[in-house]
C-alpha cells in the first residue's frame, strides 16, 4: 500500500461594511466592492435577487437600484431587472427557488467572475447563498442583508442552507461571501417585530464571550426597546464584529468539529420553529431556547441564580416572551415533542451532542449530555414564569 497526501490551505477575506443609502448615486462603497477583482477588459455582469416583501415595503427601490446601475454602466451590468423572490422561512421549506435562481443565472450567463447580489433577509440570504455556492461550483455572492436579524448575525455568516425532511437547513454549504454590506437604512421599513428579532442574537453572543457587551445591552435596553436607531446600529455593529471574530478566530469555520457555541440556545429553538409551522420567527424562538438553557444551567448549579435572572430579565426587557405553547407539544407515545430537538441536533453535529452552556455572563461551556428531566423543569419554570407575567400585565390593564 502506499499513500500520496498534501495539505490545501486556502484563504478567506471575510469583509463586512457598514453604510447608509447604499443605492445613492453619491455612495461609492458597492461600486468599489464590485470593481475588485479582475476586470478581464469587460463589464461585470451583475444579478440581483430581491426579497418580495422588501420590494413591497418599500415600492422606491426598484428604481433606485436600476438608476444606479445605470450611473454604474458600462464598467457594471445589471442584466435583468431585480428577481423578485418570496422571503421568509417559508421559501427554505422547498428547492424550488433555488432552482428558480440556478435558471436565472444560466438564463443571463452569469460567470464565477460576475456576481449574485442578494437582497433581503436571512431566509432570501440563504437560499441565494445556496444557489450561488453550487452554480458553475461558486459565483460571487455579495449580500445585503436587510433585517437586523440578518445584519447582526446571519447575514455576516459562512452558512448557506435550506430546510429538508422537517429538519432546519438539512441542505447548505459552507461558502463565504464575497462581501457583506450592511445598510441601516434597509431597516426602517421593517415592524417591530422583525426589528427586535435581531437583539436575541446580540444577547447570545454577549452571554458566551463578552460580559461587557452584555452590561452594554442593559444599559441601552430602554432605547433598543424603542427602536431608537443609534442603539440599534451600535448593536448590530457589534454583534456582527463577535460573530467575525469567532468565525475567524476559532480554528473551525467550517464546523469539521463538533463545537458550535454561536448556537447557544438553538437546539430547542430550531424544533420550536418546526412546531410552530414557522409561525414562531428564528429571533423569538431563540429568545426562548435561551432562557431554556440559562434555566437549565442554573438548575444544574453551572450558572448563578443572580445571573440568570439578569439574563431572563434583558430578553424580557427588549421585548421577548421567555415561552411557547409549542415547548409542551405531545406525540402519540405523551413524549415532549421539543425534546426531538437534542437528537437532531447530534445528528447535524455528526454523531456526537455538542450544547453550549454558561459558566457565568461571557462565558460559555461545552456539555456533550442533556438530564431530560432538568431540561423539564426548566420549561415548566418558564411557563410558570410566563402565567405569572400575564397575570400581572392583566391587573394593571
């Protein structure tokens, strides 16, 4: 027997911009991302996929987007006008508008050297993501992510996927993007709801590696409960700079090992998604899967009880709800159903159970088994947590 063997290294620049006006004409920062690179002596063919209710929301950006294009030309070509796709959760629940996407770039003849662009939020970011990754085996991909949620963490990500066989992201890649741009002005359009669905991922960030960030989130949790836009910008900056830092900084991108401390508080929340049919949003389901893991960290004395209600009280603050319904859906055999979530979870690890727990605020740990009857104690406290609240809320109605 013999054996060749050679080590490929490959290098990454992960860049994340952040901006205002993106499309104005008087703005240079996409026009100078698009121009890197080689020129080849031709215009860069460009194609846009634009989420459908950012199109709605905001019925002006169509025409910014081909005005500055035009501005842009000869030097860059947008070869269609923007394909408009449906957003949200739902789009991942099929191949189908990757495939719509893999047709559209057959169709214009975009090349590894021209570029996707993708435009919206998390859900359109990973299936463009997906359909760049495996066209011609990598187009450039440059996102815009549009919703803090995807601003502040998955938008900044290696991660491209799409849910299959009842499982979240069952397909994906691992691709980086050639360029990240954050513009805050994409953000002034979204509802509440979808404005405050990114703070959850700041909160998680914070609680395994950076206390300080977490005192800042307190400080500030007033003013991010309002909306009010500096707050939000300087969390999101933030939190995106936590999440490239550990992305680049932990000696696993690609996940080849089985560790993945940014999705503390994921398991349950990936299961909750799926429960709810998609009608609990990722931000507000991982709200709850963390304060599920904090109470189960304390419960098992890793975590101090002063600590976890600090960390139960800002998710409160910021305008989470800490329980779901869906925690205490049955099967046939009367099993908690959210449970299923531990095992899916170890299969998408490869075999072995990774959950990150906390020590203390900023620092997180690994444990590699669940005690089932902590973890329902800990979703009963939060349903009686949850009642007590309501009750309140109520009498002073």
């Amino acid at each position: 027997m013999s054996t060749i063997q050679r080590a490929i290294q490959v290098g990454f620049q992960l860049r994340v911009f952040f901006t205002r006006g993106v499309f104005a004409p008087a703005n240079p920062l996409l026009r100078g991302v698009l121009a890197d690179g080689e020129a080849n002596g031709r215009p860069k063919a460009v194609l846009m996929v634009l989420d459908e209710s950012l199109a709605s929301a905001q019925p002006d950006l169509v025409p910014r987007i081909e005005t500055w294009f035009g501005h842009a030309a000869p030097q860059l070509k947008l070869v269609c006008p923007p394909f408009v796709i449906e957003g949200g959760e739902r789009t991942k629940n099929s191949y189908f508008h990757v495939s719509e996407i893999h047709s559209q770039i057959d169709r214009f003849h975009i090349d590894r050297h021209s570029y996707l662009i993708a435009l919206g939020g998390g859900a359109l970011l990973d299936v463009a993501g997906l359909a760049a990754a495996t066209a011609h085996r990598g187009v450039r991909h440059v996102r815009l992510p549009t919703t803090t949620l995807s601003q502040a963490d998955s938008g900044v990500g290696v991660k491209n996927g799409i849910n299959a066989f009842g499982k979240k992201n069952f397909i994906g890649t691992f691709a980086p993007p050639f360029a990240v741009i954050n513009d805050f002005d994409m953000l002034a359009s979204l509802s509440d709801r979808d404005k405050r669905a990114g703070y959850v991922e700041a909160v998680k960030v914070a609680l395994i590696r950076n206390r300080d960030f977490f005192e800042a989130l307190e400080a500030d949790a007033a003013r991010l409960a309002a909306f009010e836009p500096e707050a939000m910008h300087k969390l999101i900056e933030r939190c995106a700079e936590l999440h490239l830092d550990h992305i680049c900084g932990s000696g696993d991108p690609f996940e080849f090992g089985s560790a993945r401390p940014l999705d503390f508080g994921h398991w349950a929340a990936h299961k909750l998604e799926q429960l709810s049919e998609y009608k609990i949003r990722h931000g507000e389901a991982v709200a709850v899967g963390i304060a599920l893991d904090v109470l189960y960290s304390r419960n098992l004395g890793f975590l101090d009880a002063a600590s976890a209600e600090r960390v139960l009280r800002l998710l409160e603050n910021l305008g989470f709800e800490l329980y779901a319904n869906e925690l205490l859906h049955t099967d046939s055999d009367h099993s908690l159903m959210v449970l299923n979530g531990l095992e899916e979870f170890r299969e998408h690890l490869g075999g072995g159970l990774a959950i990150t727990l906390l020590k203390s605020i900023g620092q997180g740990f690994e444990v590699h088994e669940m005690r089932l009857p902590k973890v329902i104690e800990a979703i009963y406290e939060l349903q009686d947590r949850q009642s007590r609240r309501t009750k309140i809320h109520r009498a002073v109605a």
